[in-house]
C-alpha cells in the first residue's frame, strides 16, 4: 500500500486539480492545458489496458478531455477526488468505444480529408460542398488561440514532426503536443457538431 507521504502527495495533487477544474468550468484554455499535462499520463495508462491500441486510446483520450472542458461545471468535489472523476470519465469513454467496435471515421474527418476533397468531374453541387467545407475549416481554425492554430497549421500544412515544431518555435516540446492535442479537441468539436448540422 502507499505510505502515508503517498497520501499527503495525492491529496494536495487533488486540491490542485478541484482548483483547475473550477478554472476550466469558467473556460480556462490555460487550466484545461495545465490539468491535461498532469493528469493525461495516468489517464492514458487506464485508457490502454481497456482499448489495448493506442492509437484509439489517444483517440478516447481526446474525447475524454474535450468531456471535462464541456462538464467541468458538473463537477462537484463532495461526491469524489478529480482524479477518480476523471478515470469514471475516461473509463466510460473507453468501454464506449469497445462497444461500438468501430473507430467512428465517418463521423471525423481529419483537415487532411476536409481540405483534400477534390473532384474528378465537374459538379457544381460537389465544388460548392468542398468550398463550404474549406471555409469551415478555416473558421474553426480562426476561432484556436493564436499559439494553438499556429502549431496546427505547421504540422498539417508544412508537415512538421512535433519535435521539428517545438525546435522552430523554440518551445519545449510536451507543449507543443499538449497546445496540438487541445487544439484538435477544439476542432474536431466544432467540426463534427457543424458537420453533423449539415447532414
């Protein structure tokens, strides 16, 4: 069993946590990004032993967090500590994903599929769809933070690495993934609520 300083550790861990959780349920970007770079790894960990593939655990992991910045006003500290929350959310969302037994790509297109959309013939109906996708994508892009639209735009534009990014903006590079991964929860947000609007 851990020891008592495990304890002591864990509990101002989780006051830290109520904390930014409070500051997210206010629309904190900085708070969510904070409590992701804390909490994510354990999270994670838990995400993997369910789905076992990690890519779709980084996929569950994303839904799970965009999950808080949407309920983090739910969140009340006398019915549990922020890190079993978050496992109850991250456990649900992985079984979730089990269940459905598929990835769900219909229902996520990537940048690369939205803004590579092209016609092999001439239909106007097709290119204005296109041109009304293009220009979504542009307007959930204009609604990131600068920082966050910036390291999106350098890795699926100019087809930089994470670790090329973080060396060309001088940034240390957990941050450069952490600004990528809320930034594409954002967008996949907006995306897919739009998208699913328009069907």
């Amino acid at each position: 069993m851990g020891s008592p300083q495990d304890s002591r550790e864990i509990n101002t861990r989780n006051k830290d946590w109520a904390a930014l959780i409070r500051e997210v349920a206010d629309g904190d970007q900085s708070a969510l990004a904070t409590l992701y770079d804390s909490t994510s790894r354990l999270v994670f960990g838990l995400i993997v032993r369910i789905v076992v593939d990690r890519t779709i655990a980084e996929e569950v992991l994303l839904d799970v967090y965009t999950q808080v910045w949407r309920q983090a006003s739910s969140y009340d500290t006398r019915r549990g500590a922020p890190l079993a929350w978050l496992m109850t959310i991250a456990r649900t969302r992985a079984i979730d994903r089990l269940r459905s037994g598929r990835h769900e790509q219909k229902h996520k297109e990537s940048l690369d599929a939205v803004g590579e959309i092209t016609s092999n013939e001439a239909n106007p109906e097709a290119d204005t769809v296109t041109a009304e996708r293009r220009q979504l994508v542009r307007s959930a892009l204009e609604s990131l933070s600068p920082e966050q639209r910036e390291v999106i735009e350098l890795a699926y534009y100019s087809g930089l690495s994470h670790s090329e990014i973080a060396l060309k903006l001088g940034q240390p590079l957990g941050t450069v993934k952490t600004r990528t991964r809320l930034g594409m929860m954002k967008l996949r947000e907006m995306l897919s609520a739009t998208l699913e609007s328009q069907m």
